[in-house]
C-alpha cells in the first residue's frame, strides 16, 4: 500500500506548482526504485541507471533552453506535423510554423527562413486555448514562413496516410468518428464535440491511449497462452503498429512505445512489479518536462492506479458488486476530468459510459482494417447509426454545474477518495464511514450553487468582436446580448459554458441591445441549447424589475430612429455600490439626447459604446458621465480595429481605468 501512497502525493505534485516536475521526477523514483532494490539489492549497475535517469529528467526540468541561431532563420528536426502547420525542434528550442505544405515531413531537417513573433491567443471564454496548449508543449514562440529549404527528407508524412483513409468514407458522420476516434483528432468546436460535451461523455472520445493499452495488455495476455512473452509482446506490437504509425504525432505513440521498451526490459531482468515499470516509464517521459501537461500524461496515471487498486479492492467480490464497484469507482476518479472537459458531471455519465465503453472498443476494432485502406461493407452505416445516438442522446436535464476544480481541491480529492479506498479495503471501519460522509460532503457542498445564494455580479463576457454581459443577483440571471459569428457557435462554444461555471442553470432574461450580427447572432442557438425565460429588445423593454435590481433604458427615443445603432438599448442600473451604464452601439446623437433627458447621470463603470470606435464615447459625455472605469467589449486584431486610439486618449485624459475583454478575457465583478 505504501506505492499507492506514494503515487497518490505523485498525482497530487502533478498540478500542485511549477515545481511539479522535481516533484513527480522523485516520487516516480522511489516507487521504481524500492522494489527493484529489494528484488535485485546486488544490480546496482541497474539502480545507477534508474538514478542517472532521474537526475537527467531533473536537469531538463529545471533548465529552460533558448535558441542561439539566428533571429532571421531556424534550422532543426519537425518533431509535429498537421495539416496546417508544423513544430520544429533544433535541441534546445521548439517552435510554431504555420503551414499547410505537404512537402514537409514528420522527422525532416529544415531551414525555415521568416521573422519570430510571440505566439498571441485568439480564444474567447472558454473556448480551446491554442496558444495554452502549445505553451504547455514548451513552444512560445513562432516563424512566419518566408521560405524554408530542406537539409534531410524522410518523406514520413502521416498527413497523406490519414488522408488516404478519409478518403476511404463517404459520410461525413463516419469520417468525424474516425478522426476522432483512430487517428485522436478531435474536431474542437463541431458538432459531435459539442453533443458529447453537453452530455458530459467527451472524457470517453479523448483516451485513444487508454484503449490502445486496454487492447495491449489484453492482446498481449491472449497470445502469451500460445507464446513466450517476449514473442507475444513483439507480436502485440507489431499488430499495433499501423495504428501507432497513424498516432506518431501524439503523446499516445510516445508513451505506448516506452511501456513496450520498458516492458522487454524487464523481461531481461526479471523484474515483475507493474507499479514499478510504470513509475519508470513515467520517469522516462519526463525528460521532456512538458509531457506533464498532457492529459495523456496525468489521466491515464491517475487512472490506472486506481483501476489497479480496484482490482485488488473487489478481488473476492461477487461478478456483480466486482462490475457495479469499478463503474462507480471509474466515474469518481475521472469526476474532475470530466468537470474540466464539460463544467458540469452527470449521475447518468457512468451508465452511459458502461455500456458505450465495449461499443468503442468494438468500434476501434473494426475501424482497423482502413489502416491497410479496407473498408468493412457495413462499416459506415454502423458508424452512422452510433453518431446519430450521440448527436440525439440527451441527459443533459440532469447535469449538475459547477467550476473546474482548482489546484488544491484535486489535490483534496484525491486524497480523500484514497484515504476511503484504502480503509476499505483493510476494513477500517471508523476511517471508513468518516473519510466516505467527508467525501460525499465535498461532492455536495461543491454540486450547489452556494456562492450565487449569497453574492451578486456583473461579467463582461469575452466573446471576440461583440457583446455580452451577464449580470447576476443572487440566484436571478439576466444576459445584455448574446454576441454572435459567422465562424463559430458562440452559445455552445462560449456562453453555456461559462453559465455552467458559474452554476446557472436559466436565464430569467435576455436583453438584445440591437440586432446587430454581433450582439444577437448566438440568441437562437442560446434558446436551443439552454433555458431562456424571457426575451426582451427595444419593442418591448422600457424597464426591468426584480428583487433588488431596476434595470432602465435610458434611449427612449429610438422608435424615431431609422439606424440600428441609434435604436441600441442604454441600460442603467446599480448593484453592489456601483452604478453600470451599458451603452450597447449607442453613437455620440444618442449620447447627447440621455445627457439632456438625465443631466444628473453618472456612472461608476462605462461599457464603452460600439466597442470603442470613435462614433461613441465623446468628450462632453465622458466629461458629464466621469466613470471610474471603462470596459471595452472587442476581439483581438479585429479587422475594424476598435478600440479607436481617439476614444483611449479621451479615456486617459479623464483618468478613467480602461479593462479590455481582448487583453484580460472576461471581466468580473464580484459583490
């Protein structure tokens, strides 16, 4: 038990700090290193490796590497090829290049001639953050290519593989399961992510690693029964190959490749531990740092040590109470995963998940023929028939909301979850009944929406080019617009998720300013997607009241007004010691009439109008309104350029704070 301890601080160092490397780097060691010295207490040329090893994943933990070439060019190894852009590495720096060529190859050597440029986010709340993601592969910076020339070619390009093998289907439904499923490629933003994140299932449709080793360890298992193991694992492995050839650009193909080099030296040296060769090939991967920001590095870990544990735990359990225990096991270890992928779990997750898990693994299997570019006849029809069950199946009426968990509450989890596991499975009764009512208490007072009982707030959500501010009083909810693109769903990409952190479950209202494409454009798929109670626009909304909130349009004339902009509601109200003023499009004509129908106006917060652009805002408005703050709702490098540099000069000049959505994302306040 004192290895799953250990393990168990491991996980937690994980995501406790930056120092989370060094942390992890030692508590993998003595895992691996405890029993191999117990076993094999006279190899020390053995322990000397495991030690150099670890000192090695400490060095390059500690040290970060920067580039010495030259700013004008990099030459180095593509270590990451897409279809629409590629990562080189020359040994002690990674970066970005943008580019669809399919010319370049996994594994080739270039020259990359081009200008470096810090790599900027484009994301809004609580979309797929690019720039996050390839931060935590270690690359910050990027080259626009210019011209590049090749030092080495391999010609290793999976790009046209996996081409080859779409080109294999005909339905679009198929093709989507396929890349999302064989070749873990993910459509952030589509249709089935969105489906599957909605039920809380996207977890299940992210562990092509997982069910790679479930198939690896249960192939491998079958053909030792006719084999020596050597064989049966070089035979798993070259039976898997295709599939790991497709995934070469992934953390899976690294991984999955370590655990059979790991695997085959054991054998050698007779060393059987499963804990101990996994903390060593865990050891291995952290030689790159920044494999411990993968998903495919944290979850599986986590997950397999429990699993594990699971299985000694139920050991002399009936087949029943064995299979009931491990789902509901599974659904509490993978619990914060899910929060993370979906802001909300469901009670229905494990069974949905129980039957859909044989289904994906019998999936995978008959997808396995399209790596020698055979199609099974009924291939896609099945495929289909499973896509429609995942776009119509809904248990979303049961999600419970709530936030990610931060640092320290997954650190707090898990341990509890542990501490039950573990005194359960020595019978201790009294630690039992106490850790399990702390846990189930943790659960709960998280599930409810606490915090919105007692607090009110006003957030200026970072929808990009557009508008939409969420204002909160207790447990009433109101949106001022919706924001809205061509491009993407900003309901199901941005709103309902951020609603699902804060623990909303409806919106009493929703105000549309003006129907402008981006202050309304996301309204229908809002009303789809989410329980909307009420529409109000400049047809129908003079004031609004309830509880303790008045909301006022102070742009009454706008039945006069041919111009969109012009009929923009201009929303006034006061909550927590401040008074808002939303000025939605609202132009300098519109200011003038408010300050000569309301003279005493002033504000505390100006959301500034027309997202900075210099037709609103005016001197004489700032001057007679003098807001302490003033928030600019606006995309980045937005093709309008707002905000105007004329509106922050006046901004300045009255000393007002400026908040902008595109440089700190969704603003809060919070009473």
């Amino acid at each position: 038990m004192k290895y799953f301890l250990i393990l168990l601080l491991c996980i937690s160092g994980i995501i406790i700090s930056d120092l989370n490397t060094i942390f992890i780097g030692i508590t993998l060691s003595i895992i691996a290193l405890i029993p191999i010295f117990r076993k094999f207490r006279a190899d020390k040329k053995f322990l000397i490796i495991c030690f150099l090893l670890f000192i090695l994943s400490l060095i390059f933990g500690l040290v970060d590497f920067s580039s010495f070439q030259n700013p004008n060019n990099f030459t180095g190894l593509v270590i990451k090829k897409s279809d629409s852009y590629f990562v080189i590495f020359d040994g002690l720096e990674r970066i970005y290049v943008k580019s669809d060529d399919l010319n370049i190859g996994l594994f080739d050597i270039i020259q990359v001639n081009g200008n470096f440029s810090n790599i900027t986010s484009n994301s809004i709340e609580s979309e797929f953050d690019f720039k996050n993601y390839l931060e935590n592969q270690g690359i910050t910076r990027q080259i626009y290519l210019n011209s590049y020339t090749h030092i080495l070619k391999l010609n290793i390009n999976c790009s046209i593989f996996n081409n080859a093998i779409i080109s294999k289907l005909l339905s679009e439904k198929s093709i989507i399961l396929v890349k999302t499923l064989l070749l873990d490629d993910v459509q952030h933003g589509g249709e089935l992510e969105t489906a599957l994140a909605s039920n809380s299932l996207l977890y299940l449709f992210s562990l092509s690693g997982l069910y790679l080793n479930y198939f690896s360890y249960k192939l491998t298992a079958f053909l030792k029964t006719y084999m020596k193991e050597r064989k049966a694992l070089l035979l798993t492995l070259l039976i898997l190959s295709p599939v790991l050839f497709l995934n070469i650009n992934s953390f899976i193909f690294k991984r999955l490749i370590i655990n059979f080099l790991i695997n085959f030296i054991c054998l050698k040296l007779k060393y059987y531990d499963s804990l101990g060769k996994r903390s060593i090939s865990y050891l291995i991967l952290l030689l790159n740092k920044y494999n411990v920001y993968q998903f495919g590095f944290i979850m599986p870990l986590i997950i397999s040590t429990f699993m594990t544990f699971s299985r000694l735990l139920f050991k002399r359990k009936k087949w029943y109470i064995k299979r009931a225990g491990s789902i509901l096991l599974m659904f509490f270890v993978v619990l914060p995963f899910t929060v993370e992928f979906n802001n909300c779990f469901n009670v229905l997750t494990m069974l949905i998940s129980f039957v859909l898990t044989p289904f994906i693994r019998i999936l995978l299997i008959l997808m396995y023929p399209l790596v020698f570019m055979i199609k099974l006849p009924f291939l896609e029809q099945i495929l289909d028939l499973i896509y429609d069950f995942l776009i119509v199946l809904n248990i979303k009426f049961l999600d419970i909301n709530v936030p990610s968990f931060n640092q320290f509450m997954i650190v707090i989890y898990y341990v509890i979850l542990f501490i039950a596991l573990i005194s359960l499975e020595i019978n201790f009764k009294r630690i039992y009944k106490v850790t399990t009512g702390v846990f189930a208490s943790f659960i709960l007072l998280y599930s409810l929406p606490i915090r919105n009982t007692f607090s009110s707030s006003v957030a200026f959500i970072n929808v990009g080019q557009g508008d939409a501010t969420l204002i909160r009083v207790k447990n009433k909810t109101i949106l001022v617009d919706t924001g809205g693109s061509l491009y993407k769903d900003i309901a199901t990409a941005c709103l309902i998720p951020y609603l699902k952190k804060q623990r909303i479950y409806k919106l009493d209202a929703v105000f549309i300013t003006h129907y402008d494409m981006d202050h309304y454009y996301a309204l229908d798929s809002l009303k789809t997607h989410f329980n909307v109670k009420n529409i109000y626009d400049y047809n129908n909304f003079n004031s609004y009241d309830f509880s303790i909130l008045s909301i006022y349009n102070l742009n009454s004339n706008y039945s006069n007004n041919v111009d969109e902009n012009s009929r923009s509601l201009v929303l006034s109200f006061s909550i927590g010691g401040l008074n808002f003023l939303l000025m939605g499009d609202a132009p300098v004509e519109i200011e003038k009439n408010i300050l000569k129908n309301y003279p005493e106006l002033d504000c505390d917060v100006l959301k500034v109008g027309h997202h900075g652009s210099n037709t609103s805002t005016s001197e004489e408005f700032l001057e007679k309104v003098s807001p302490k703050e003033a928030i600019i709702s606006c995309g980045v490098n937005n093709m309008y350029g707002h905000p105007n540099d004329e509106v922050i000069d006046r901004l300045e000049n009255h000393n007002i704070k400026i908040r902008r959505t595109d440089l700190e994302g969704t603003i809060e306040y919070i009473f």
